[in-house]
DNA sequence: CCCTGTGAAACAATTCACAGCA
DNA sequence: TGCTGTGAATTGTTTCACAGGG
C-alpha cells in the first residue's frame, strides 16, 4: 500500500519477515511480564505459550534476530527484552503527534500502553478552537494552525490521526510535509502518501465485518451444499436474509491472527439487488 | 489458543481466504461510497486504485466470491454493494455488547461505524458501579452484574472488550459462558478462548511498534551502516541468506495482538548480557 | 478492443522434524 | 538430555499474463 520501494539491495542479516517484525512486540509484552516476575530464563515453549503463538514460529522468528538462546536451557529474558526493544527501535524517544482530539483521540492519548516503551506524546492537535486549551490526558490540547511548527520543533516523524474521515487526508498531507514520515490512521479512509511514509490503520468496524463473516458461517452450517463442479452463473442471489441467530455451535474457528486493518464505512447503504 | 486445528470442511466455492476476507470491508466501503455517488459501475482497476490495493489482487477476491463483473465493462456497483454485504453476513442485524466503558469504550460506542452496517450497540456494560445509568452514546450503561441476562435476552453473538487488561480474560470467559462466539478485544492481553470462540485482537501500541520499527530503519539508512554498505552489530549471525530485496516494500499489514501492560516504566532497559 | 476471470508462476509465511550444542 | 536453530516441506498469498466473453 502506502509505501512503494524504499531499501536499497542492502540487507544482510536485515531480512526480517514483516510477519515477525508484526510479533515482536507480542514477544516483548510476554517478556516483560516475565521480566517483572523476575523470571531470569524461559523457554520458547512457555513464551510461545504467553504469547499466543506456536514455539516453532517463535523460535523462526528470533532466529531472524540472531541466535539469542542457549539450547537446553531457553531464552535469558533481560537480554531478549532488550535485544527486542532495540529491534523494534524502542531504546530511543519516539515523539508522537496525535491530531483528533475527539473521543478517539482523548482515548489514545489516555492509553497507557503509548506512553510507555518509548513513545512520547509531544502534542494533542484539534482543530475545533473550542478544543484547545483543553487539557486531555494532562496534555494541553493545541490547534491544528499550529501543527507545522510543533512537528517541527519537536523532531516528530510518527503521526497519529484521530479525526473524522473526511478531514485525515489534509492532516496527512499537513503532516508529511512537515516531516512526519509514519502514520497510524484511525479515520476510515484510505490515506495517499508519498513513496517512502509508511502508513498502518486501525479500523474499528473492519475488524468486527470480519468476525460477523466468520459469525455467519457458524450458524448457517445447515446450508445446502452447492453442486458439484464449479457453478459459474449466480446472477440473481435470492436475498437470503433471515438467518435466525442462535448461541453456542461450534464450527472450527479460531482467528488467525490480525489482519489489516481498515477503512470504515460512513453512510449507510441499501441492500439493493440489481437485475 | 493452545490448540489450533480449526479449518473448516472448505466447502465447494466457499473456500474464501482469509485475507480475501480481510480486504471485503474494504471494497465495500469503497463501493459504498460510489453508490452514494450514484455511480452505476466500476472497473476492477478503478475500484481497486480506491480501496488502496491493485487490481489484480482485487479480481481474484472477487472471483472467489463468484462471477459478478461483465468483460468490457466492469462491475455493477449496487450489486456488488448486495453481494458483498451479504457474504459478509452484513444483511442480517448484529447486536454487540461492550464491555468496559472507559475512554475506549466510550469512543466505539460512538463511533459512527460501529452503527451502520448491520451492528447494533445492544448494550455497554461496565463494572464501575458510578457508571451505571450514566447516559454513553445515547445508550444507559449498565453493571456487570447484568452481563449474561443481556446476552441472552438480546441473542448476542459478538462481544467488544474494552476494559483494563488485568479485566479481560475475567470479561471474556463471562462473554463466552454466555454465549457469545466472536470477540474483539482491545485490551492489550491474549485471551484465551475455547474452541469455536473467535477473537480478534486490535492493540493501539503495537501499530505504533511496528511504525518505530519501520521509522528506525528509515534514519538508520541515510545516516550510519549504508557508507560501508554493512550494518552494525548482528552478534553472531551468520548471514548465510542474501536476502535481496527487490523493490516491493511496505508492510502489508498484519496486526498483531495486545501488548504492553504495564504502566510504569521500567525505565530504559540495561544491556543485560546473558553468556 | 476492453476488461474480467483464472490458471500458473513467484513469493511469503508456517510448520515439520531433526541435527547439534550446552 | 532438553531445547535451540534451521533446512526442507507445506501451505497460503500475490502477481503475472493471457484466454475469452461482451
């Protein structure tokens, strides 16, 4: 998506699989939950275990880190938590702008999980002016007019936009060019950015039309099967819309693991059935 | 989620993939959008330039789901809309409950998406007994203690848990006990479910590690490591593999789970040597 | 022709299974 | 002996490229 062809051929031991590079931070929580415990050494079958994930995964993905462990022993877990942080890019201060300051935004800039390990909130941006000066968070809320310069002066390269969908692309445009170069975007829309600004989202309703399609199958297991072969036409679908729900069933379900996020629907829309 | 083995019976044509699963939201906002512009049909190579991925890619999504396009022309918006929605089990009405009615909590309860589409705020609940009766959303927010009554009186299927992590695994088993089958979590912890219990992990902080992760590499590149061409540190891995990495780039996206729980902060992490 | 639909190729991620070191 | 590290096999996803209908 958003970023095209930035790293050259480089790349040595640099070939982290962005599948494990999305995991790591699952590892790190583990981690330092065990790290608190005063665990001193653990094995990649319990951190697996802590983590969510299978140990042969596990151990695939550190061994792209480098050969951290001691066989017969496991992982020492001071030494991963840092060799981890400083993978991820988490040793040093990541100032973070937060433009939004709606009830997302206030949210966010409330989260626990963002102020620590690394990530500095430098800046709350609304642009209603009746929102700034409003302290969120025990942060002073300031106006977007001023989201040039707080960029800026803070050396921020991580943006985070909270806003309403029709407003995310003008702040990403004002962010960019500003120097931000990482996004995260909560609006539900699909951002468009220059080559090298890497954007993730995060969209709420995604993530839940996601589990209905997986819901929807477990209760309509009665459904015929379709013949055999492959049936080309299925012009005229019958609007079947009366499934009835019911609790319990199990059909084999388990999530894989996250998926993209994204976009978000605004009006509403009619089931409407062309000819 | 010790035990994985889910895979369904894959049915003749309903062998959609998951990530072509993930993407239907997508497609369908954008789609939604155009109807709302009254625009009667699209190209693959249109429609995909607006959900952000490439026509190839979309097509064959499409295809999964049958032969809904007509050569030369493209597709029939309004039907697509239809189709799309219904195999995402959006034609039918979701009530979902959520559960934790903090900052988070408050911001999906309002969210616009979360509405539309065929989900219905069916009830917030929340263990603090001075939120009880207060108005979230234009919804009165009820106590825990009502959890399961809700649940089987509304015919809940799917679950939001934004509460604290220590909260969400107490939470979950509840939800699940209940009868609820399908859960997005947001609070930064794994849960544990059993099978044929979905759960999809949204977590705010492991974006932005992702994001520092990416961000990192960016400022590394210009400044130390690209003059020689080499990277530093990498203690004791053998290259072995060249990765050549061609042009492509950008993380696709793939979330990951909850993470970060803690809320003071260790402090920057010494340099703990093992060995 | 134009644009969809789809086999086949290329690529990526996951899982297996076991060699080998502490 | 126990557990890591990793080639090899497997499974899943994306991209290519073109046949074929409108």
């Amino acid at each position: 998506m958003a970023t095209g062809r930035n790293h050259r051929p480089a790349t040595r031991s640099r070939g982290i699989p962005e599948a494990t590079v999305a995991r790591l931070p699952l590892y790190l929580r583990a981690l330092t939950a065990l790290s608190e415990r005063s665990v001193p050494t653990v094995s990649s079958e319990e951190l697996a275990a802590a983590a969510g994930v299978n140990s042969a995964k596990l151990r695939k993905d550190f061994s792209y880190l480098g050969s951290y462990g001691t066989r017969g022993v496991g992982y020492d877990v001071e030494y991963l938590v840092y060799q981890i942080s400083r993978e991820l890019g988490l040793t040093q201060d990541w100032p973070v702008v937060i433009v939004g300051i709606g009830n997302l935004g206030a949210a966010l800039a409330n989260y626990g999980g963002f102020a620590s390990r690394g990530f500095r909130v430098a800046s709350l941006i609304d642009a209603d002016p009746a929102m700034t000066g409003k302290v969120v968070a025990g942060i002073g809320v300031e106006h977007t007019d001023r989201l040039e310069r707080i960029i800026e002066d803070n050396g921020v390269s991580i943006g985070v936009i909270a806003t309403p969908a029709g407003a995310a692309q003008q702040v990403c445009d004002r962010l960019v060019a500003a120097g931000v170069t990482s996004i995260l975007n909560f609006a539900p829309t699909v951002l468009s950015v220059p080559e090298g600004v890497d954007v993730r989202k995060v969209d709420l309703s995604i993530e839940l039309q996601i589990l209905a399609f997986h819901e929807q199958r477990k209760s309509g297991e009665l459904e015929a099967g379709e013949a055999a072969g492959q049936d080309t036409a299925a012009p005229a679908a019958p609007p079947a819309v009366s499934v009835t729900r019911r609790g319990a069933a199990d059909a084999g379900g388990e999530a894989g693991a996250g998926n993209d996020s994204e976009a978000g629907p605004d009006g509403d829309v009619p089931a409407v059935m062309p000819a």
